[in-house]
C-alpha cells in the first residue's frame, strides 16, 4: 500500500477550491471527548433514527417531520421506549404524523436497546463512544451494525459524524480515492478493507495533526467533482 503524502493531497484540495482559506472554511471540526461524553442517550437514539429514515427519502422531508417523531416516541428516551409492548409499536408504525414505515420505527426499539446496554457497561453511550480508539474508529462502526439495526453500511458513520464524533467518511470520492490507491480491495465493507482504512488515515493522521473528519473531508474535496 503506497500512500500519497498528506500535504500533496491537501494542496489538490485548496488548488480545486481557490485557496487553503477557502478550503478550511468547508471544514467542520469534531467535538472534543468531554463534549461527546455530555451528550445524553436521547439525542443518541434520535440522531441514529434520524439517518436511518433518511437512509433512501428525501431529507427535507424527514427533517420537517422530526418534531413529530420526536414527540411521538417521548422525546427518543430510553427507558419509556423500552417499556413498549409490541402491539404500542405496531400502533406508532401507522401514525399519520410520521412516515410509516414498519421496519425503521422497529430500529429505533432496537437502537434503544443497544443504547441502554451500553449505559450499563460504560455507563453512557457518549462514554462508550468518547473512549472508542481513533485508529480503529471502523471498529465502532461495526459495532453499532451488530448491535444495532439498519446502521450498516454508511448509515451509522453518517449518523456519527452528523453529531460531531470525528470519523472518516466512505463517500463515494473517498471511496473512490482510496481504490484508486489499492487501500481498498474488493469489498468496501470487509474486515481487511476497513483494517487498511484504519491504517491509512492513522498514517495521515500522524503526519497532518488533523482529526480524522478533516482528512475525510480534504481527500473528498481533492477528487472527484468537488472543484468551487
């Protein structure tokens, strides 16, 4: 595996969007640790369901008919959620204010679970994710795929990096530039594929200083159709 130098691809990067001013002011930077920590259960469980509805519809859409959900499934807390009898959840599935969709209203008793089984062994789930090592930040990917539902593929990354823990990102430019360098191999999604992700971005890390959301975001603006 031959990695091109950080500063090469950053240089691509601010050259295809006018200059490193204007590249850095397209970064988003991650929270901090003690901040990922504050963050509480609910808005863990609401962020995960957010993506998973948007996951294949219109964000808009689901967006403005979050206050609903919110209100429907009591704010995304935990232990009233898993007090839910089946047929409570069959009931909410079918509720006109928001986007009746069996199997994602399913996910959130699902992820409920998970959460609440993180709580007890870490004793939060923003403790849990905050102590997650950064070099293997696709280990905690494919934990929220087994213990959670519908949070495979891209969808649990999104849902990280939408509430501010810093991970990389699968788009399809970055996706597309680490085939291009042999970092991925066959399937995006295989054991060895996300080992060489890890190793790859640990490798930029150490060299750039940078959080690993900034990296993702630097190799996407410097491929692909991302010029000003």
């Amino acid at each position: 595996m031959q990695l091109e130098h950080f500063d090469a691809i950053y240089q691509r990067a601010a050259k295809r969007k006018g200059d490193e001013h204007q590249l850095e002011a397209r970064l988003s930077t991650p929270l901090s640790k003690k901040e990922i920590t504050a963050i509480s259960d609910d808005r863990w469980l609401s962020a995960f369901s957010m993506k998973v509805f948007q996951s294949g519809m219109s964000w808009k859409v689901v967006r403005n008919k979050w206050p609903n959900f919110e209100e429907l499934f009591f704010g995304f807390n935990i232990e009233p959620l898993l007090m839910l009898s089946d047929e409570h959840w069959e009931i909410k599935s079918t509720d006109k204010r928001i986007i009746r969709h069996h199997s994602k209203v399913m996910s959130i008793a699902a992820n409920a679970q998970m959460i609440y089984e993180a709580r007890i062994e870490h004793g939060s789930f923003g403790e849990m994710v905050a102590n997650w090592p950064t070099e293997d930040i696709t280990g905690l990917w494919q934990h929220l795929k087994k213990h959670g539902q519908r949070l495979g593929g891209n969808t649990g990354p999104y849902s990280l990096r939408q509430i501010g823990v810093d991970t990389f990102i699968l788009s399809s430019d970055v996706e597309a530039y680490l085939r291009s360098y042999q970092i991925i191999e066959g399937g995006r999604d295989t054991k060895r594929s996300l080992a060489q992700c890890n190793q790859a971005f640990a490798h930029w890390q150490r060299e750039s200083g940078r959080s690993l959301t900034h990296i993702s975001q630097i190799i996407a603006f410097s491929c692909g159709d991302n010029h000003i």
